[in-house]
C-alpha cells in the first residue's frame, strides 16, 4: 500500500506542563507536584500523529526565532516532517500553551499564539507545491482563520480531503469552513457549534446531525471515555464505544484521533472503520504524558483494534 500524503497547516507550539491534584479555582493558589516541557501545537500534534502512522507529512506554519523555535523544528525533522514550509518569524517568541494536568488526568490549558498568530494567507499559498499530489489535508484554528480558508481552498483545488478539527472552540465558524470532508469537533465545541448541551448519546446524535446539516460531509463528535458519535446522514448516525486505557493525560486525543482518522480515510479505509481506528489512537494517547511525545505509533494502534475483535 502506498504510504498517504497528509499536510497539515496549523499551530506549532511548546507546551509547559504542570501537575497538581487538582486545578485552582480563579483566584486560588494550589501547589503543584511536577513540571516538564513538550513540544505541542495542535497542528504540529497532528502531524506527528500522522507521521508515526506511516504518512508522508508536510507542516506548513510558523515559529519564532528564539530557543523553543529551534527546539519544536529539529523535533519536527526528527519525525521525518517536511518542514521546508515552515517559517521563522523574527522578533517573536513561538507559540506557547501552559497546560495544568490534574490528578484525575483532566486539564486546562491557556495557549499564548506568538508566531502562530502570523501565519497568513500568502504563506500557506506559497506552500501550494505541498498540496500537489497529496491525499490530505488536516486544519485547527490555532492559526488565524484567514491562512485556514486558504488552505482549505487549495486543498479543494488539489482534489484533497479536508478534515477540520474546530478547536479551540470559536462562537461562530465560517461557513466556507464548515464544506468540508469531516469536521470532528469533541462535545465542547460541538455544543458551541450547536448551542446546545450535550449531556447524553442521544444528545450527541442529535448535535452531530444538527452539524451534518451545517455543511461537512460526515461529522465525528468524540465524547471522550464515552466513544464517539459518526454522522453520515440525517439518518445515519451510530455510536461506537470508547477503548478501555488507563488515562494519565488527556491533553492530545483529540490531535491523535485527527490524524488517525486522516491517515485511515486517505488510506481507503471507510469512515466507521476510519473513526474506531482513530477512537484506538485518542485512547492511547491519553495514556503518556505530554502532547507529541504521546502520539501513538501504528504497531501500538493495530495491537488495539486486533485485541479488541
């Protein structure tokens, strides 16, 4: 099988992690038990989600030109990403996140765009040899959503599929975003997509399609430790359940399902088949601390799914 070819464009971050047992409440000083540093960036996430699943990947996006810069760019090299893409912006830090993992293994994070922040129009079209034969084309909105449209517009141009991850969460999407191949949003910014709660199945299943109609082809709600609802079709919508890990850190399943799901769906899989693949890669992440560092290679994924049938 041809190896897919996946870009994505999107955020390239470092990620200053801090445990606690608990996060603080506003106003509220906790003390904290340990401090790591990891590379992250939903964008820069995926692409090594999608590299250690045996894609081709190309990063299009932006660093600073400090230390952590040069750091989260040799990282990215070191997972055989095509980097040529990515530029270093003078006189600005690279983008940051400071993320409170708690013991319960649910977190909080505050992300700081620095050179994310200038990603633009014109640098993603300069990319455009990127997306020439390419199968995929993965996008966030840790990037301003300008740069993402333009890159969404050549990916239509260049025949690719479009997967939008709608994070972080924004109070109103662009329709342009939404004509997409898949949007997977987890159930935060699924309700904010919606306006509505999601506090059950039933709940999710009526999000999702409320979602489908909005423009994507199929809609993917992941519910965390409650699986995942797919929609096809105002009359195709089904559940599947979640994998059964002991989670340590949740901070990147939802980066891990996206890729996955891009590499299976450019791979031929069909979609169901495609979203437990990607539901096995969320959940194993949740199990290693960290963001890229957590990102599930495809032995450890097929390991999965074998032993779950």
């Amino acid at each position: 099988m041809r190896r897919p070819r996946i870009v994505v464009v999107g955020s390239i971050n470092m990620d200053l992690v801090y445990r606690t047992e608990r996060l603080p409440r506003p106003g509220e000083t906790v003390m904290g038990q340990e401090f790591q540093q990891f590379p992250g960036g939903k964008g820069a996430n995926q692409a090594v989600g999608a590299a250690r699943l045996n894609a081709d990947v190309m990063m299009v996006g932006r660093v600073g030109d400090d230390h952590f810069g040069l750091t989260l760019l040799e990282g990215l090299r070191q997972e055989n990403i095509d980097v040529s893409h990515v530029l270093q912006t003078s006189g600005i830090s690279s983008g940051l996140a400071v993320i409170g993992v708690e013991s319960s293994a649910q977190n909080s994070i505050t992300v700081i765009p620095g050179a994310n922040g200038d990603v633009s129009p014109d640098d993603v079209l300069a990319a455009e040899d990127a997306f020439v034969g390419t199968d995929m084309l993965l996008v966030q909105f840790e990037i301003p959503l300008t740069a993402v449209l333009m890159a969404m517009s050549l990916g239509k141009k260049h025949g690719l599929k479009i997967i939008v991850d709608p994070a972080p969460a924004l109070a109103e999407v662009p329709g342009e975003i939404l004509q997409c191949d898949v949007l997977c949003p987890n159930e935060t910014e699924a309700e904010a997509l919606t306006g509505s709660k999601i506090v059950s199945r039933q709940d999710a299943i009526a999000a999702a399609q409320q979602i489908h109609v909005m423009g994507p082809a199929c809609s993917i709600i992941t519910l965390g430790e409650n699986g995942v609802v797919v929609c096809e079709g105002p009359a195709s919508c089904e559940h599947l359940p979640t994998f059964q890990v002991n989670a340590v850190d949740t901070t990147a399943a939802g980066d891990a399902f996206a890729a996955a799901l891009g590499v299976a769906i450019a791979e031929g899989q069909p979609i169901l088949k495609a979203a437990r693949f990607a539901s096995a890669a969320g959940a194993l992440a949740t199990t290693r601390a960290g963001a890229q560092s957590a990102m599930p290679r495809r032995d450890a994924v097929d390991s999965m799914l074998n032993g779950s049938t």
